[in-house]
C-alpha cells in the first residue's frame, strides 16, 4: 500500500511542478528564459576561453623552459669548444715553432729532400716561416719544378692574406 500512495503523491505533484514553472516563468518576464541561456552560454564560453588561454600559457612555459635549457647547454658546449680550440692553437703555434727550428738548424740539402716529400701547402708554411736565407738556401736544393711550385703558393698565400686586409 506504501508504493500506490507514493505514486498517487508523484502523480498528484506533477501538475502542481508545472503550474510553479508557468508562474516564475511568467513572473520574470517574456525573454527571461532565453536571458539566462544567453548568460549561460556567455559564462561557458569565457571559462572555456580563460582554461585555453591557461593551457596555452603553460605551453609557452614549458616550451620557455625548454628553450632554456638548449641556450645554456649549447653555451656550455661553445666554451668547452672555445677551450679545446684555444689549446689547439697553443699546440699548433709551438709545434710550428719547434717545426721551423728543426729546419733552420737542418742542413739546406736535408731540409730540401724533407720539403720535397711534404704537401705543398706545408711545405709553403714552413719556408714562409723561415728567415729568407735559410729559405733559399732550400730552394736552392729543392728541384726546379718544386721550387717554382712551392713558391707559387707562396705569391698565392701573401696575395690572399693581402687580399683579406682591409
């Protein structure tokens, strides 16, 4: 007996639940209605604009913080390259010092048959580095066409670095 007197009470209230919408409806005005969904639809679409804007700030957070990381580990890796070429240099300078002792201290026919076996511009770099009279000394012992192409590269050397000068 419970169940039909419930249901008799569900029954009973559904009328009287649309009496009570037509009042407030008609209370608040024609439009009322329409009012609100605008007001609605207003308020979804600023949340779902403002939780846009927040992703996309947080985006460009993690892609700053990515960017960050890049600069700064491709600046470590630049200084460790800025030091491995600074003691590159310091060697080569040295051992092209020592490099043109042992030659200016050869005798000119041993440094020739050295000369004649190295790669031209080598070769060139060394006799630009040696006092003149030591050079030709060299070129003296040093065939024909090696001299005349070792000093070749020599014009070519100067005429470019003067070239370069301003």
């Amino acid at each position: 007996m419970g169940a039909l007197r419930r249901q008799a009470i569900a029954s009973a209230m559904i009328p009287l639940l649309f009496w009570l919408v037509r009042v407030t409806d008609a209370e608040a005005g024609p439009g009322a209605g329409v009012r609100d969904e605008q007001h609605y639809c207003a308020d979804i679409a600023a949340s779902v604009e403002t939780l846009r804007l927040e992703r996309r700030r947080h985006e460009l957070a993690r892609l700053e913080t990515e960017v960050t990381s890049r600069l700064q580990a491709l600046e470590t890796r630049q200084n460790e390259l800025r030091v491995i070429v600074d003691r590159l240099d310091s060697f080569e300078r040295n051992a092209s010092e020592a490099l043109v002792g042992l030659y200016a201290r050869m005798k000119p026919e041993a440094a020739a048959a050295q000369l004649s076996e190295l790669d031209d511009d080598v070769a060139a770099a060394l006799l630009l580095q040696l006092k003149g009279k030591v050079s030709s000394a060299i070129l003296n012992e040093i065939s024909v066409a090696r001299g005349a192409a070792l000093v070749k590269k020599i014009s070519d050397l100067r005429k470019s670095s003067a070239a370069r000068q301003p």
